[in-house]
C-alpha cells in the first residue's frame, strides 16, 4: 500500500469518525423510548394545543423519528415562574420519568414585577439551580431557555431586565454543562430584521408575549433544531403582501393626490395588523403601467391580519376618500 493511499485511509477514517461522533451526540435527545417534557408557563400551555410549539414539535418527530417511539408532553400552567415551577416538579415532570425537560420560562418572573409579584433574580437564579439539580439526579437532561419578548419593538420596558434574566440561565448553562436555547437572542435578532415598523406585537406573537402561528413555528424550529432535528419554520418567514395600484382622474389635483397617499401612509399608525408599508410612484420605462401612477405595499403577518385589516374603521375611513378620484384600481394578494 501506498504511503499517500494510506494518508488518503487515515484522513477519511477519521472524518467518518467525527462525523458518526456529532451524529451521535446531536441525537443524544431524540432516542430510542425518549420521553421530553416542555414546563413552563402559558406559553408552553397554548403550546401544547393544536398549532402550538410543542404540538409541532411532537409531529415533526413523530414523523421523522417515528420508529423511536418518542413521547412529547407538555407541561404549562398560565402565570408560572420559577418557584411555581419547582412546587410542581416532582407531580408533572419527574413522576413521569422524563429523559429530558425542557425548561421555558422567565417572563412571568421579571413581566410581574411591574405589580410587585415578580422573582428576584438571586430567587431566580437559586431556583434554577434546584430545579437542574432536581432533574438531573433524576437522571433527566435538562435544557434551558431564556425568556423571550415582553414586547416586540426595538425598544421595551422591561428589556433590560429580561436581558438580565437571560444571562444568569446563560452562565447557569455554561457552568453546569446544560444544552442552552437562547430564545432571547434569537427573537431579538429576527425582530431587527423582520419589525421594519417595530411593533410591539404580531410579529411573532399576538400580544408582545404570547405566541402567533409564527412564533410557535419560530420556537419549535429552534427546540428541534437544538435537540437535533432538521427543521425549516415556514410560518415566521411567510408573510402577507397587499398590492394596491392607483390611476387617478385627470382632474384629481397633485394636492388631492398628496392627500391621499399620505392618508394611506398614515394607516399603519391606526391599524396594528399592519407589519410593513412602502409606496411610490411608477418610475418604469417598459410603458406596460396601463395607466397606474401610484402604488403600496402592505405587509401583514397573514391572510387573518389581511382580512381583520379589510373592514377596519381606519380603512374603511380612507376608502371613503377616494370616492370620485380614482379612475381604475388594482389590487394584488400574495404569501412570499
């Protein structure tokens, strides 16, 4: 045998061997009989129902890990912290012998501190630990993560409290070894991109807290990811656009046109469903316009933010406008 065949042997033997090696360890959640368990608060309660993060989470892997016989349950109670999550432990989670929990939970521990009932964070922090310990020495794995969104603009109350919060389960992970899912940073990262009009909610949630069609998508592509398992969220990245096209009458005046496309500029301001605006004049020169002047594009986060924004007061208000100024209209739907 060669010497450089026998380099060619050595290199590839030990490539399949790391390969085989992550291979293993990313499916170190999703075994053989694995049983995973989501506590927390109410956000894995609506979690648990039909749409919900952890209801896409069982289907994914019922699907593509179906030999395995994996069970999914969920263990949410609305309003839930820390300490309500360790008075509980042992009746929702460790009696039904886990092999892995999954611990989501934070916002009620700094959002309830605006009326005073919220977790100190050495309360917090303390608490955490008993509950890892506790799972742990059950023999469980534990993964942690951070609390989300308390408000989805670029700029909350309580941000910086969460982002606190969110470093001590941070360093809780590194210190005891502990797989991490910093849900944090990963919403706050897709809000910078994905908020062009920074709304406090629909975004990937219905009320800056709790989760839309796209949030659990969102949150349930990152607990797959992380457990191991290849998954696209396809909801957080579709949206609605709503094409509308104008040709004025020749005796609408630039000032009634002025008027009126700064009226419909000024509906995102009214109407929260709204995620995106833009507008402009024709500016082409193929000559294929058929007479449209003016367009805008709004953005919602579906067909339901689209079909609640039809009938509004603000819309309907706008319409009325252009009662006598529009020679032709054309408007066009799409999901991206």
């Amino acid at each position: 045998m060669s010497f450089n065949l026998k380099v060619k042997l050595t290199t590839l033997f030990f490539a399949l061997f790391f390969f085989m090696n992550a291979k293993l360890k990313s499916q170190e959640y999703l075994v053989k009989d694995a049983k995973i368990v989501f506590l927390g608060d109410s956000i894995t309660q609506s979690g648990a129902q039909p749409g919900g993060y952890v209801t896409i989470f069982d289907q994914i892997v019922q699907e593509k890990f179906r030999e395995l016989d994996i069970e999914v349950i969920g263990a949410g109670i609305s309003g839930n912290k820390v300490p309500q999550l360790l008075s509980r432990l042992d009746k929702d989670v460790l009696e039904k012998n886990p092999t892995t929990v999954v611990i989501y939970i934070g916002i009620n521990d700094v959002w309830h501190s605006e009326k005073g009932q919220g977790t100190p964070i050495e309360n917090f922090e303390s608490g955490l630990i008993e509950l890892c310990e506790k799972i742990q020495a059950s023999g469980s794995k534990v993964v942690l993560c951070t609390p989300s969104v308390i408000g989805e603009s670029q700029s909350n109350s309580l941000d910086q409290a969460l982002d606190r919060y969110s470093e001590v389960m941070r360093s809780l992970a590194a210190k005891f070894n502990i797989k991490l899912i910093d849900l944090r940073q990963q919403f706050v990262d897709f809000l910078k991109s994905n908020n062009p009009l920074d709304r406090d909610k629909n975004i990937l949630t219905s009320d800056g807290v709790h989760l839309n069609a796209a949030g659990n998508d969102f949150v349930a592509e990152k607990m797959l990811t992380a457990l191991g398992c290849d998954y696209k969220a396809s909801k957080a990245n579709q949206v609605m656009r709503h094409i509308v096209l104008f040709q004025f009458k020749e005796s609408v005046s630039e000032t009634e046109i002025d008027e009126i496309a700064k009226a419909f500029g000024q509906l995102p301001d009214s109407i929260d469903q709204i995620i995106g605006y833009e507008a402009g004049t024709n500016v082409s020169p193929e000559n294929l316009d058929q007479g449209f002047t003016h367009a805008f594009v709004v953005t919602f986060r579906d067909a339901k933010g689209r079909d609640e924004y039809l009938p509004h007061p603000a819309h309907k208000e706008f319409v009325k406008k252009l009662d006598g100024k529009i020679e032709k209209v054309l408007v066009f739907d799409f999901e991206n």
